[in-house]
C-alpha cells in the first residue's frame, strides 16, 4: 500500500551480535553436512591416492661401538705404549667422521652410486594403479634397473664434469645400443667398453643389457657431491644415549637390498678407515726401524772386529778400577743418549723441533754430551794402551747394547701390529626386513579424511559468513524493520511429492490438510483478515450495490522463494470462509501459478492488456454489463468453490507498460467490484519494476523469505527499494521453515494441532 514516508521503525535489538553463538554454528555445520562430507571423501580419495604415489620406503639399521682407548699396545707393557703412544676418540666426534666424504667416496666408488637410472616412461596412473615402481640397484659389478620391457644394466658410465646431473637417453638399436643427450647420438654395442668424444669431453659407458627395441631409459652421472649429500639426507647417525659410545647408523630409502647394502658398506668403510688409523703409529715405527737395524748391525760388526783385533795384538790388559768405573759411567752415559736419539728420531716423525718434548730431550743429550766429555778426559790421561782398550771395548758394548734394544722392540711392535685393532667394533650389521616404515597408509588415509573434513567445515564457515541467509525471524525483523507475520513450515509430504518432475503441483488442502504447513497458511489469513481495512461500498452496478473487494499482493526478493505456492494456498483458505477470492498471476515474465490449479497459462492477463481493448467497451456508468462479459472470458473457474483464476497469458514485451497502462486501471477496478479477495503473484522486486507498480492498487503487501535461502541483505534492500517508492511492506512471510534438529528456530512449530488419524 502507498504511504507518505518510507517506514523507519526499527525493533530493539535483543541479542549482542558479536556474541559467538556456539549452537548456532554446530547447526550451520550440521546444515552443511553435505558439503563437509563430500570434502571429507574427497580428502580420502586423495589420501589413498597418494598412498598408492609414493614408493614404500624401507629402512635398515647398525651398531657400532666406539671405546675409549685402545688395548692392543698398552697390554704389552708402559715402555712399548709409551713409544707408540695412545689416542681417544669420542662418540659424537666419530658420528660427524661417518657422515664425511672420506668413508663415503668409497662406497659411492665401490657401489657406482653416482650412476642414475630412471624409466620415463612410468607416469603418475602408472604409480597409482601399480602401487609401486622399481627402483635401480647398485652392486660392485655395476648398476641394473627392472621395467616393463625388460632389465637395464650397466657396469659403468663416466662423463666429464661438464655432463655431470645431464640427463642421456639409452635406447637399444640393431647393432647394440644408442646413447644420446638430445644433440648429440653415439652407438655401441652391447658388453663392450666404448669412449665417445663429446661435445664437452669424453664419455665411457659399458652397456651390458638394455629393454627390447624404442624403449628409451634415462641415464645420468651425478657429482660426488650430489651424491654424497643424497646419502647424508637419507642416513642418520646419532649415539644412543649419553656418553654411552654406542653408535646407531640408520638408512632409509625405497628398495630394502640397496639401503641394506649400501648401509653395510658404509659401516665396512668406516671401521677399515678406523682399523688403518689405529694401526699407523705402529706401521709408520715399525718402517722406521726396517732401515735403522740393518746400519746397527754393521756398526755392531765393526766395532767387535776392532776389539778382537786389538786384543790379539796386545793380549789382555787388566783395567783398574778408576777405569772401569768410568768405563761403566760412559757406557751407561752412551747408552742413555741413543735411547734419548731414539726417542727425538720418533718424534720428529710427528712433531717439529721447536716442539715441548724435543726442545726437552735436546736439553737431555746436552747435559749427558758434557758428561761425557768430562770422563773422555779423564780417560785421556790413562796409558795410551788403556785408553785405547777402553775405547775398543766401550763402542762394542755400547752397539751392542743398542742394536739389541732395537731389535727388541722391533719384534714386540710385530707382535703389537698382528693383535692391534681401532677403537671402533661393529655390534650388528644392517639386514633387510622387507617392512615398510612408510607412507602409513591407514594414519594417510585417516589424516587425510581429517583435514578434508576441516576444509569443508572452513567452506561451511566461510559460506555461511559471507552469504547470511535467513533463518531468524526475530534476526529479520530487526534487520529490516518489517514484521514478520508468518512463518511457514515445509510440508514434508509435498516436499517428496515435488521430487517427482512428472507430478503436477498440489495445494495443501489436497494433499496435506493436516501438516503444520497448513495451520500456519490459516494463521496468515486470520492475522490478514484483522488487519485488512473495512469493507467499504462502491457505486452501484446494475442497479446493485458492489463491495469494494480488499487486494493482497505477494511478491518476494527474488525467485524461487514460494509466492505461488502462498498466494494459491492463502486464496484457498480465503474461499473456505464462502468469499469470492480471484487469484491473478501478474509475473508476465515467469509466472508458473496456472501449474497450481493444473491450467494453462493462455488467455490471461497479457492477453487481456495486449488485445481486450478489442473486444472490452469503454468502461463507464452506460455499459456496465458489455465490461464484465469482457472480463470473464480472460478469468478461468479452477475446479473449486469461489476460486477463480487469471493466468498471465502469453509473454509480452512490455509487461511493466502494460501494468501502467489505462487498461489494467479499468481491469482492476472491475474486478475489485466483483471480488471479496483478490490476491496478486508479482515478480522479484529485485528483478522487475511490477511489483512497486502494482503495490500501488493493493491493501497489503506482502514480501515471501525463503528459509536458509533468501540473502538478509537482499530480503533488507528490496524492502528499502519498495520504501522509496512509497511503498509499505506491511508484512513479512518466512516460508519453507524446516523443522529438526538442525535448524535451530523450529521451535516456531514444535506442536501441531488439528486432526489425526486413529
């Protein structure tokens, strides 16, 4: 109805919307259920796809001790350990030795490890339908990998540095073999050793097996460091405990015979490098004295000729007591400065001599030379004879005495290097146990479920942050100031008859008399038949006085939200009350109402404001009567009492031009003459212009919600667009309320009273 302002009444709002109303959002969840399992499966599905991707992978473990010290020299005696002298290691220390190029190149070397190959021709369906794929295997007699077509092997394969991680691509031919980096193609044959002249160097390959014929295999040399460092990534080496000198190396990867493998010839690289370092000190003695006892003895031998000649010569000579003395002292003296040269020799082969320990035995063989020369002097003054004697005799004793000392401890460090082990013992060696560690695929599965799951409930969230759906009828009574009169529930019953396409509409009265649904269209019409204005008498019509028929316009913000499905039942529950009701469609456009009554849509009203001026007289007080006869054949009975219908007739061009036009004044006039109730489909107000056209000829208006469809700020904005037209919507009716669990304000309709069946 028209107004002179735009209706600003506002209601008080009752509940803090910052407030986080849990309730309301497990019911938002649990209204968007299907989309939460429907992410959900979705995640599954991908879960168990990647689990089917992805390679198993295998891992292989080991144990290696690391003691303290080693027993091998100390067990023989303090004076050999001295000599050869002792070294600790540490656990944490020998954990980042494992991991250093000088224990992995061999094994890379040994294993041919930095030989990649690959099969191009696997793709990601491939890996999801085989659950698994080959990978290559490295052994000391070179590098195979199994595919479809047959086994790739080759035993050896080197590039320059240029063609390190380039990718060559093997192909079996007639004659042997193809090998080609996409410019460049060599041929050899197969099991034979052949070096190609590249564009960058020289390229070696041994081929010894290839797939059958155009079945192309990828093959490339990858740098030390590259693999070095894909081995560090896939090994770990961490002590087991704290201080507790127990090593625990463990490798990961996608075939158990190459971790195990390559594993195993780590922990045999590591403690050959350590066995080598435990013995060096005594290899390194040991070479040392090969050269020392042979000059040794050959001074040994001059020296006793000399003394033996000179005794013949001369015969014994008794020596006094002053003499031997001194010769005891001297030789004593001469046999302390060779263990001290013996000494300084050795650690000069380790240390330089502005060293602590060497500057030391210098000092040493200082004080012991001035010793000497002191009783050389002495000595001197003895009869030429005797001094002679004692010459002869000191220098045997004392070679004697060294080569003997030397070739004591030549043969103890034999026996120490025979029995001499490193510091580091293997406790176990890897073995294969074929289990898998991962992908785990029911926790994959399982976590995947979970996050698609959180996906969905996120969209849910989102979905229903953004798009703020009607579903409080106090909610939108404060948004937009209008009233809410009637709340209708969904008809469970029409609900699964409308599922059928080929089952025409039904009004409730025939199909679900008893439903909630029903009430609550008779609560509408008592709440509009107490708000509608006075019957008021209109100028007589043959002869006749004519009441002033009250109009009901429904329309809504946008399609799809149930005007049809009010505005047949509300005319039905009007005609129960024996009152005219006329039911006219005035969406000229998509008006679907002549389905309700089982119509069809011709005749209507475009047909009457397109062509009637044809064939309806000129309304005024002479030809009343040639009016109505033009009327009734545009208006059609619909089967039941005191319902008529005025479908909207073939589509126009112009509908809003014909709603303004002179016609439909003339249209609406007669018909309010002749009518108790007329009650009008319009169109969307947020789609067409007709419903503010038409508001102006009605008593009241009304605005249709769908529940948890309708926008709130749609629903606010057509209300807003109709108030600045003058138009009051004197009513708002939230349709298709559903009733449960999940939707929270179904306590609206909790109780149906009417008739049940016994």
């Amino acid at each position: 109805m028209t107004t002179d302002s735009p209706n600003t009444s506002k209601t008080t709002i009752e509940k803090d919307d910052d407030e986080i109303d849990l309730m309301a959002l497990l019911f938002v969840l649990l209204r968007g259920w299907k989309i939460v399992l429907f992410f959900a499966l979705l995640g599954l599905a991908i879960g168990v796809l990647y689990s089917r991707y992805v390679n198993p992978t295998f891992k292989s473990d080991a144990l290696i001790q690391i003691e303290d010290n080693a027993s091998g020299i100390s067990a023989l005696g303090t004076d050999i350990s001295e000599l050869v002298g002792s070294e600790a290691s540490k656990a944490q220390t020998e954990s980042k030795l494992i991991r250093s190029r000088m224990i992995l190149e061999p094994v890379v070397t040994l294993l041919n490890l930095r030989i990649k190959l690959t099969d191009p021709n696997i793709g990601a369906i491939d890996r999801i339908k085989n659950n698994r794929i080959d990978t290559q295997m490295n052994t000391p007699e070179g590098v195979y990998l199994d595919s479809e077509k047959g086994r790739v092997q080759v035993s050896q394969f080197e590039v320059p540095r240029a063609y390190f991680n380039r990718a060559f691509t093997l192909t079996q031919s007639e004659t042997g073999f193809v090998l080609t980096d996409g410019f460049d193609d060599f041929e050899g044959q197969l099991g034979k050793v052949h070096r190609f002249s590249g564009s960058e160097g020289q390229i070696t390959i041994t081929v010894n097996e290839l797939p059958d014929e155009s079945y192309p295999i990828t093959i490339s040399q990858q740098s030390l460091k590259a693999t070095t460092d894909k081995i560090n990534s896939a090994l770990s080496v961490v002590e087991q405990g704290d201080k507790t000198g127990i090593i625990e190396l463990s490798m990961t990867g996608e075939n158990q015979q190459q971790v195990t493998r390559v594993l195993n010839e780590i922990v045999l690289s590591y403690t050959g490098q350590n066995q080598s370092r435990g013995t060096e000190e005594t290899t390194k003695t040991l070479a040392f004295m090969d050269t020392q006892i042979p000059l040794l003895r050959e001074k040994l031998e001059a020296s006793e000729a000399s003394f033996n000649e000179f005794r013949q010569e001369n015969g014994t000579i008794d020596v006094g007591q002053e003499a031997q003395l001194l010769l005891t002292e001297n030789s004593q003296i001469d046999a302390q400065l060779n263990e001290l040269n013996l000494k300084k020799a050795d650690l000069t082969t380790y240390y330089t001599d502005e060293h602590p320990l060497v500057v030391q035995i210098d000092e040493q063989l200082q004080v012991l030379d001035n010793r000497k020369q002191e009783i050389d002097a002495t000595i001197a003054e003895l009869p030429e004879i005797q001094r002679e004697f004692l010459k002869l005799s000191q220098d045997t004793e004392i070679n004697r005495e060294i080569y003997l000392t030397l070739l004591k401890n030549y043969e103890q460090l034999k026996i120490v290097k025979a029995g001499q082990i490193g510091f580091a013992r293997i406790i176990d060696l890897p073995i294969s146990t074929y289990n898998a560690i991962a992908p785990k695929k029911l926790q994959i599965m399982v976590l995947a479920l979970l996050l698609g799951a959180m996906l969905g409930t996120m969209l849910v969230l989102i979905k229903s942050l953004l798009r703020n759906v009607v579903k409080d009828p106090e909610r939108l009574e404060t948004k937009t100031g209008v009233p809410v009169i009637a709340t209708i529930p969904r008809s469970p019953l029409l609900s699964r008859i409308g599922k059928n396409k080929q089952a025409s509409t039904r009004l409730l009265a025939h199909v679900d008399h008893n439903s909630l649904s029903y009430e609550a269209i008779k609560s509408l019409r008592t709440s509009l038949m107490f708000s509608l204005p006075k019957t008021v008498a209109t100028a007589p019509i043959d002869g006749q006085v004519s009441q002033h028929g009250k109009v009901i316009l429904v329309t809504g913000e946008s399609p799809g939200v149930g005007k049809s499905f009010i505005s047949a039942n509300l005319a039905e529950v009007f005609s129960q009350l024996n009152k005219k009701v006329l039911v006219l469609d005035a969406d000229m456009r998509l008006g679907e109402l002549h389905k309700m009554f089982n119509l069809t849509q011709d005749n209507g009203l475009a047909d009457y404001l397109n062509e009637g001026s044809s064939r309806l007289a000129k309304l005024d007080s002479t030809a009343p009567t040639t009016n109505y006869l033009a009327i009734d054949s545009f208006i059609h009975q619909t089967g039941m009492d005191d319902i008529d219908f005025m479908p909207r007739g073939r589509h126009p061009h112009n509908p809003a031009s014909l709603l303004m036009s002179e016609r439909f004044v003339l249209l609406m006039t007669a018909l309010k003459a002749q009518y108790d109730y007329i009650i009008i489909d319009t169109p969307p107000v947020l789609a067409a212009s007709d419903a503010i056209i038409l508001s102006q000829y009605a008593d009241k208006v009304l605005m249709v919600a769908r529940y948890d469809k309708s926008i709130e700020g749609q629903v606010y904005y057509a209300i807003k667009q109709m108030n600045k037209a003058n138009i009051q919507v004197d009513g708002l009716i939230l349709n298709d309320v559903q009733q449960g669990l999940m939707s929270k304000y179904s306590y609206h309709y909790s109780y149906a009273y009417g008739n049940t069946k016994d």
